[in-house]
C-alpha cells in the first residue's frame, strides 16, 4: 500500500482559505497529535538511498539531491543543520539509536524507457532497478515534463514497500516546476489556493528541485518510520499522518495554514532556508513530529 504526500498540502490551503472565521462558528476542541506506534519494523543503521533518476535532470540538479542526503549525516554543516534536522528520527521507539544515510546508486533512464505517463505500477517497477538490498530505500524521481497517476491532483510523492517475504521500502517524488509549483513547490511558489503572499526564493535557485527537497524530506521520514504501513502514523492506514506528513506547512516558528513560518535568510541572495548542508548548500526542511514533546519540531 503506498502512503501518499500531497493531501495535506491541499488541505493546508484550504485551510487558508476558510482564513480566522470563527464568530458564529461551533468551537471544536481540536484533537491532540500523536503518531501512535504499530509495532512494526522501522528503519535503522546504515540506510542506502538509491537514487533512479527518470527523464531529464541536469547534474546541478542530482548534485543539489545527493547533496541533501549526504548533509542528513554531516557533523561539519553550521547549524541548524539538515543532520540535526534527521536526529529527530532517533527519537523513535523502534528505530534504536542513529540512522545513517549513505548515498548508493545512481540510475540514469533519461529517455523515459517506460513513456513519459506513469502508473502507479510502473514507479515500483523502477524502483526495483535499485535492487533488493536490505536497509535500502529505492528511490524514484521523475522530471518536470513525466506525468505520474495522481501527481498534482492528489500527490507530490509517495512511498511504500514491494510485496512479498522480501519487502523492500520504496519512494517517489516528482518535480512538479511546469506542472503544479503551487501545489508541490509552495513556499518557492505562490500557492494556488488561499492567500496570495509572496513566494519564498529557492535556495540553491531551482523553484522545481528545492521543491522537491521538502518531499524528499517527508517520504524519507516517512519511509524510515513507516516503512511497511505498521510503523508510527496517525489515523487510518490507508492515509496516515507521519512524521512529517503531520506537519505540512510548518517550516519556522509561527506557521500557520499559508504562511511557513520564520525562517533564515540569505543576506546575499534573499533565499530562505532553515538547514545548513554539505558543500556550501542550505535547504528548506520542514518540520518533524518529535515523539519526545508529542509535537511538531521546526528547525527554526
């Protein structure tokens, strides 16, 4: 069953839309939020993360991913650091001490070997061209111009898990540029529901790639938490809340629907980010459920 992401970013916008309105509305007591653990298997140790590039990505474009993922593990990054960021993981019950993330493959299908329409079977066959290693999660990102079932409209990534005694964990994330930027890339776009506030500028300058960091970010969470559908989630399993799903469009303090919250500034360049990485490079992370203070965590 795969667990998507991309609901509850539309449900962010809505959300604005509705805006403060409360004056003759019933009040609600809102429900607390708890990632109730289902004592499954979660992710731990070395963690391979191999990258099946479908369609058409520049090499600054795969830098700016591997980059990312090589910052979850990075002690030299100024702080807040992307590592402190993915620390929150070892908080989980199950997870038993530090994760490590290590980039493995690299799969180049520029030429979109299986059209450029995809179903939802088609991404779990590519990512089984990463393999079946144990502790990997195989990770699909298709280009700007790949249409994918659900993209946009319900979705801007996904993970799940292969079927049968060797399960192996799997994610996609599309880049959502050309598109649904307002979908997929807000805060980098201005979204297309709700407030019209201005759009934050991208930090390594790629509206569609930085986008697709924030999703990244949240199915790789979500792949080590709830990595068979039995892991740490709320609400039903068939659309959970994760650890990072839980906490759509919180990125800085005093988020709220539409707005991301206070995050760090580039003096130079005016992009926003709130996570020092590898190699000179910042990135936009959200927010992390942390099971210590049963609360959303932002960085910032």
């Amino acid at each position: 069953m795969s667990l998507n992401y991309g609901i509850a970013i539309l449900a962010v916008f809505l959300l604005s839309l509705a805006g403060m309105r409360t004056s003759s509305a019933v009040l609600v007591e809102e429900q607390p939020l708890v990632l109730k653990y289902h004592n499954g298997t979660l992710l731990k140790g070395t963690i391979t993360v191999n990258l099946i590039w479908y369609g058409e990505f520049s090499p600054a474009q795969r830098s700016i991913v591997a980059d990312f993922l090589l910052s979850l593990n990075s002690r030299k990054s100024n702080s807040p650091s992307a590592a402190s960021w993915w620390k929150t993981t070892e908080n989980y019950s199950g997870v038993g001490g530090s994760s490590t993330v290590v980039v493995g493959k690299q799969i180049l299908d520029e030429k979109c070997s299986l059209g450029k329409s995809l179903k939802n079977y088609q991404l779990s066959y590519l990512a089984s061209r990463g393999g079946n290693s144990a502790g990997a999660v195989n990770l699909v990102l298709t280009a700007k111009d790949v249409a994918v079932d659900g993209f946009c409209s319900s979705r801007c990534g996904t993970h799940g898990s292969t079927r049968g005694k060797s399960r192996v964990p799997y994610a996609w994330v599309g880049n959502s540029e050309t598109q649904c930027p307002g979908q997929c890339a807000w805060p980098f776009h201005q979204p297309i529901y709700g407030p019209q506030t201005p759009a934050l500028i991208p930090p390594n300058g790629d509206v569609g790639v930085d986008g697709m960091i924030i999703t990244v970010a949240t199915v790789l969470a979500g792949a080590v938490t709830n990595p068979f559908n039995n892991g740490y989630f709320q609400g039903p399993a068939t659309a959970p809340l994760e650890a990072v799903s839980a906490c759509t469009g919180i990125f800085g303090a005093g988020s709220y629907p539409g707005y991301p919250g206070e995050v760090l500034v580039d003096k130079v360049t005016g992009a926003s980010f709130n996570a020092y990485g590898v190699n000179g490079r910042k990135f936009l992370v959200p927010a992390m459920w942390d099971p210590l203070i049963s609360a959303c965590k932002p960085l910032v």
